[in-house]
C-alpha cells in the first residue's frame, strides 16, 4: 500500500519536486486578503512576475489551475460570432480547443501531427483568409515535449497580422524557456506554478495585454470568477477579486526572488543544459526523441520508448526501491513514449541519480 505521507520524489511533467524552503514558505501565518500586508505581497509578486516576463501590461495572480485561464481568455476576449483558430499539435493544444467550444464560441481545428511543430508559414497560410481574429497556441506541448517556434511565429504575426489577438498556453514553458511577453505581442499567456515554477499546484498567473483587457469590456457574459475587468480593477488596489490561496503566493514571493536573482537568462541556459543532459542519457542508451528535430522541450524530454520497457514496471521499481518516479506516455502516446521532466529546481546531480537507477532497471 502506497504511503501519501511519503509521496516520491516527482520527475514526471508537473507536479514536480518542490524544494523544503518553497514548503516553509507555505506554513507562513496568514494575512487578511483585503488587509494592507496582503496588498503589500501581491503587488511586491506582481511586479517580480513583470520583470520575468518581460511585461508591462497586466499580470493576474489566479487561484486556479491554468485550466482556468484557458476558459477566461475564451470567455473574456473572444465574442460569439468570432471564429477562434486552434493550432493543436498535441494533448493540451488540443484540450484548449475544446475549453473553446464548450466556451460556446465558434472554433476551427487546425491540426497537425502529435510530436510535430507550427512554423509561421503554417499560421500565415491560415491567416491570410482573414476568417480569424483570434489564434490559440501552445509554447511547449508537454504531452510531447516539443517547443513551437514562438518568435518566429509572432514576428511573422506583427507584421502581417497586428490585430489578431493571441492566447498562448505558456504552462510547461515559462521560467524555463525564454518569454518576453511584450516583444511577442501576445494578449494572454498563462500558467500554472507546479511545472517550471515548482511550487505545489493550485495556483496560476497570467500576463494579459492592454487590448485584451479592452476587447473585454465589449464581450457580454464574461462570468463572474474570472472577470477580466474585475481583475484589472482589483490588481489596481494589489488586491484579487476572490479570495485567493494566500500561501501560494508567499511561495511564488519567494521564488520570484529566486529567480530574479539567479537571473532570467541564467535560468533558461541551465534549463538547455538539463535538457542537453537527459537527451545525452537517451542516446547513449538507444532511446529516440518523440518530438520533431530541432524543436525539443528544454524543459522536459519525450523519447520514444524504441527498446520496448515496461514503463509502468520501471517506475514501480524506482518507487520500491528509491521513492522515485519519472512520466510516462501522455493520452495516446501512454505505450509509445515516456517522459522525464528537468525543469524547476532539478539540478545535474538529481539526473544522473535518476537515470542511473533507470539503467539498473532497463539493462
């Protein structure tokens, strides 16, 4: 019988491991949220979030899963006789199509192969018809571990396409791949804090554009939780407008500062580095990488399960034996791949430990 008092050590593609200190952070007394501490702290992590993602615009501090977030920049920005153009390439691209739909609004598929990436003149083919005022991507597809061309695509979009607003699902990306929210021109990218951020999950930010915000206020029947206006209104006063999970932010407080202090371009090269290690480990070891060359995840590794393992009997015996576990396949792919995140706090040793004992278990 499984221990949840003694849950392994996570290298699967969120929740990951999150270090003692973020905990700590966590069993901090509370504050009254609409009390002037409180105030204090979400805009002191407000304005740590600007600098990391590279914005000036708004950032909204959620309690949600980024989940959430998908359903409100739909419900928010998009009215009911748009046609929304959803790149899915994956799972979770996938998934954002079908949040829009059950959204209500008008949605047309664009779908290319799981494991393969967008380029801009995919997108520019598309929309050159003039049917699609809004665009939905995907940064990093974490069911494949593959990395969309981002900046390529939205330079091509600034120059062709400057009103088409775009939504971008940022989750397993940001923090450990390069985000300038504002160089982009992206109107709402988004994620939850248990990927690259490694804090538990149960909390999500935002960063949304000055136009969004306005292109809300002429969409009816927004709904209440996530409100655009009534975030902006709030974050005016550093407030929320629910009550929001007060340890979560104290954790993102602290690894803000983390981060800003190991500096953003540090932070995305040793991501490169984790990343260049455990797809080192998958060569020598006869394991191909899932996702199309040259658009690789830095942030997790898909490979495809070439040699044939069990996966579900390896992570038993890594659990057995070291309390451990690293991912399997995601949906369709559950046979075909695994998984292993490098992202957050994992550092080269962690690895070397981890994939040692896959060896011991593979060979």
């Amino acid at each position: 019988m499984t221990d949840w008092k003694n849950p392994p050590k996570l290298f699967i593609p969120g929740p990951v491991h999150v270090l003692p200190e973020v905990l700590q952070q966590m069993a901090r007394p509370t504050l009254g949220h609409r009390l002037k501490e409180y105030s204090q702290l979400h805009g002191e992590v407000a304005e740590m979030l600007k600098k990391i993602l590279y914005t000036n615009q708004h950032i909204f501090l959620s309690t949600s899963s980024a989940s959430g977030i998908w359903e409100a920049s739909i419900r928010n920005c998009v009215q009911k006789d748009e046609t929304v153009l959803c790149c899915m390439c994956g799972a979770f691209s996938d998934k954002f199509a079908s949040v829009a739909k059950a959204c209500g609004r008008k949605v047309e598929e664009f779908k290319i192969e799981w494991g393969q990436a967008f380029t801009a003149e995919m997108i520019d083919e598309k929309l050159a018809t003039g049917k699609y005022p809004i665009v939905t991507l995907v940064y990093n597809e974490t069911s494949t571990g593959l990395a969309n061309p981002v900046y390529e695509i939205s330079k091509m979009m600034k120059e062709k396409y400057p009103d088409v607003l775009v939504f971008v699902d940022v989750v397993s990306g940001v923090v450990g791949l390069p985000l300038h929210f504002d160089e982009l021109g992206w109107d709402v990218a988004f994620a939850s804090v248990q990927k690259a951020f490694a804090i538990p999950p149960g909390f999500a930010i935002a960063a949304v554009s000055n136009r969004a915000v306005e292109k809300s206020a002429t969409v009816p029947e927004r709904g209440y939780y996530f409100d655009f206006q009534q975030f902006v209104k709030t974050a005016a006063k550093d407030q929320t407008p629910t009550t929001p999970s007060i340890p979560h932010i104290m954790a993102l407080h602290y690894k803000c500062n983390m981060l800003l202090e190991e500096g953003m371009e540090n932070v995305w090269k040793r991501h490169e580095q984790l990343a260049n290690y455990v797809r080192g480990w998958g060569k020598e070891n006869g394991f191909e990488l899932f996702p199309q060359a040259g658009y690789e995840s830095n942030t997790l590794t898909a490979f495809k399960n070439t040699r044939g393992i069990d996966v579900a009997a390896v992570n038993k015996g890594l659990q057995e034996k070291h309390n451990i576990v690293f991912g399997n396949g995601y949906g369709k792919l559950k046979n075909e791949t695994f998984r292993i995140a490098h992202m957050g706090d994992v550092t080269i040793d962690d690895l070397k430990e981890l994939l040692g004992w896959i060896e011991e278990e593979i060979n």
